[in-house]
C-alpha cells in the first residue's frame, strides 16, 4: 500500500474527483477525513469507505472560512491521529463573462478556488510544523489557469493563481519538509458545480474522450507517494493532451448580434 499509516485531507470530496481520490486512498492505507460542505455528501463517501474496511471522518467544513478550517483541522486530528496528506480541490466555477458576472459572483468563485488553498494549508502545515513532521500537499488546478476562455473569467483567474500559489507553497514549505505540487485535469467527470458525468460530451484532446476522476485520482496518489519523492513545486497535467494542442479555445462571440 502507497499510503500506509499515513492520514490524508481531501477537500471536496464529496463528489467526482474528489470523492475518488478519498476512497483510493483508504484503499492505499490512508485515514482520510473526507471534507465537504454537503453533510450528507460527506457522510456517504466516509461511510463507503469503511464499508469497504478502510478508516475515514465525514467532516463539514466552509474552506473559504478560516475559523470553521480551524476546527475541521481540530476535529481530523482528535479522529484519526494527526495529518501528512492535504489535498485542496474544492473549486467552485461562475461560467460567466465579464460582463456577465456580478462582483459577488466573482468573490465568491476567488474566495472557494483560490483563497480556500491558501487558508487550507496555512493551518494544515502550521500543525504540521508545530508537530514536527514533514508532509504532501497537492493542490488540484486546472487547465483553464493556463489559458483564456469564452466564459468562466473567475474561475479562470482563480485557477491561475492556484498555479502560482502552488510554487510560492513549494519553496516556502520545503524547509520544513513538506512537499508541494499540483495536478491539473480537464475535461473530468461531471463539470464544476455540476451533477451528470456525460461521457458523450464534446472534447478536445489527444484522447478523444472527457476523463474519468478515478484517473485524476490516480495522478493525485502518484504526487503523495514515494514514487513520486523527487518531484517538488510540480505541475502535472492530466488533461488528455489538451495542453500539447493549439487552440486551446475557439475566439468569444459578440452577444448582441453585432
């Protein structure tokens, strides 16, 4: 087992990605607290994986809120013992244009997939640190943090500020023996803030097909395991080429028909 005797936060994993990155690691080893805003989300993937004899904590928690961060960290260490795995993917989307989108939306998409990675390992490494002990953080980005799209401006932003976060995280953390990366999917599962997968959707990649979260969640176990033990400050793309191919995006239409 990859992660044996290891403990492990996944943010969002109530649902797509998220909740299988959770249940492949319990399958690895880990104990995982499994942290979403929907309780009963939360409570069915903890309760999945111990049906399957693996050792979770459904845990409630708004990431965009410091304080309720502080006591979801609290309650994963009185429940499972301590942390060495933090996985930021909670991300919300306003599939929106500029124009479009209200400063609220904005906000709010900056404050869930931007500030929430931010907040979440500030406190998650602080304990780390104060307990003397190293450890993973993989934050999950997107390919949409790379290049500009017809819609989703806040979401875009957050993303590329995710990838930036990302490497700041590296070189300040690494002193203290905590590694970090991030793995960027596109095209995964049901779309953000969405509930229906179609694996008939409309793609463009190299694959020739949308991807399933088990394979962003196998990218995920890779970047905290050992396999992975000299990879540091990494972007890893598990996009199905999208990123090798030009363009990324077809030019935005005017929407008043001139």
């Amino acid at each position: 087992m990859k992660l044996a005797g290891k403990t492990a936060i996944v943010t969002g994993a109530g649902r797509n990605i998220g909740e299988e990155i959770a249940k492949l690691f319990a399958k690895e080893g880990a104990k995982v607290s499994v942290v979403d805003m929907d309780e009963g989300r939360a409570n069915a993937v903890a309760d999945m994986i111990k049906a399957d004899g693996g050792d979770a904590v459904a845990v409630v928690c708004d990431v965009a809120d410091p304080a309720d961060i502080a006591k979801m960290v609290s309650a994963t260490v009185d429940a499972l013992g301590g942390i060495d795995i933090l996985v930021n993917n909670v991300a919300i989307s306003d599939n929106k244009d500029i124009f479009e989108i209200t400063e609220d939306e904005w906000r709010k998409t900056i404050d869930v997939t931007l500030s929430s990675p931010f907040y979440v390992t500030k406190q998650v490494a602080r304990w780390m640190v104060d307990n003397d002990r190293g450890g993973r953080v993989v934050n999950v980005g997107s390919t949409s943090g790379f290049k500009g799209r017809p819609s989703a401006i806040a979401y875009t932003s957050a993303k590329g500020g995710v990838a930036n976060l990302t490497q700041s995280m590296a070189v300040q953390l690494a002193p203290y023996g905590i590694i970090v990366n991030q793995v960027s999917p596109n095209m995964t599962g049901s779309p953000v803030g969405k509930e229906v997968f179609n694996r008939d959707r409309k793609v463009n990649n190299l694959v020739g097909r949308p991807g399933e979260p088990d394979e962003q969640a196998k990218a995920v176990l890779f970047m905290c395991s050992d396999d992975a033990s000299f990879i540091a400050g990494a972007n890893l793309f598990v996009d199905g080429g999208t990123m090798a191919m030009a363009p990324f995006s077809s030019p935005a239409t005017r929407k008043d028909g001139k």
